[in-house]
C-alpha cells in the first residue's frame, strides 16, 4: 500500500523566478521552513520547525536530483508523526488531533520539484511546477500523506504569494517619458 502527493500549477512567473524561489535558502525560507539548504548534488541539508511530541522539529534531506532550471529532487526523512502533519498543514481541530495522536512513524520519502516553461499566445513566460512528494508506504504513512498533501496545497500558495510580492517589489515605476532641460 503507497500513496503519493502530486500536485500542478501553472504560475504566471518565468521558470528562473520559480527557480530561485525553490533554491535560494532565503527564499526557500519565506513561503517553505527554515533551512540550510544549498543546491547541489549530495548535498545534505535540513528543514527546521518547532519540535512537536514524538518530533525533534528536523527533516533531514539531501539533494538527490538535480537539473539546474529544470528539476530538483531530495530525500526527506524524519519522524513523522500525525501531530507533525497536522501542524506542518496548519490544521487544528480536536477530531483531528484525535486522530493524529497516536500515529508515529519514520518518514523516509522523497520530495521534486520539476519546472517546465510554458507561453502564452502573447509570448509571456509562465511556468508549469509540478510538485511531487513520493514513499508514503503503509497505513500510517498513508495517512500523514492525505495530511501533508492538505498542507503542500496551503504551502504552494504562499510560494504563490512570495513570488508575486517578489515581481511587485520589482517593477519599476512609468513615468511620463518627459524629460526635462536644465
């Protein structure tokens, strides 16, 4: 028994911003976890978030895949436990907790993020993500899967979010074209 999170988006943003946003630790940070994260092959990194019950608060990683603009894949390890999951989706309810109490397990899964250019008839840039979070395998981690597929839906709005402050933040006012003579 396995089940695994695959979830499309097309993004009105050019894959370079996509990009940066998945790889640049700060980035990474704002719409992800905490990290140490740094985009090269076997390079082992963590996410870090509040310790939970059964929970050190660590998801250790290492970059197993990695085609720069295009396609990046990494281990994702840790205990899993369905309070994690419940907080990891921002989830608070007390039949949630209910059932997400007693769930612990080892989460040994793996995470991609694969980025396809795409243009409009107008010739504008977007780009098609397609996140993928494989390995959920057995009863319990079929479970935190149907959880943390809840919260990757929440987390890929705020990389949504992030990028569109990021393409505000960079426009560059009009003016009139005037120019004045001194």
């Amino acid at each position: 028994m396995e089940h695994n999170i695959k979830i499309e988006r097309l993004l009105p943003y050019s894959h370079e911003q996509v990009w940066q946003a998945i790889t640049d630790q700060k980035i990474l940070s704002s719409w992800f976890m905490p990290n140490d994260f740094v985009p090269k092959l076997h390079q082992e990194f963590q996410f870090q978030m509040k310790p939970q019950r059964g929970w050190d608060g660590l998801t250790h990683c290492e970059v197993i895949e990695l085609e720069p603009g295009k396609r990046i894949a990494f281990t994702y390890r840790g205990e899993a436990t369905g309070e994690k999951a419940l907080a990891c989706a921002n989830v608070h309810s007390r039949s949630a907790d209910k059932v997400g109490k007693n769930i612990f397990t080892q989460l040994d899964t793996v995470l991609s993020f694969t980025l396809t250019p795409e243009y409009t008839c107008g010739g504008v840039e977007q780009t098609q993500l397609v996140m993928e979070h494989t390995g959920f395998k057995g009863l319990k981690l079929m479970v935190i899967s149907l959880i943390m597929g809840y919260g990757w839906r929440k987390v890929l709005k705020r990389l949504s979010m992030v990028l569109e402050a990021q393409t505000k933040d960079a426009a560059v006012p009009v003016t009139s074209g005037l120019v004045q003579e001194q």
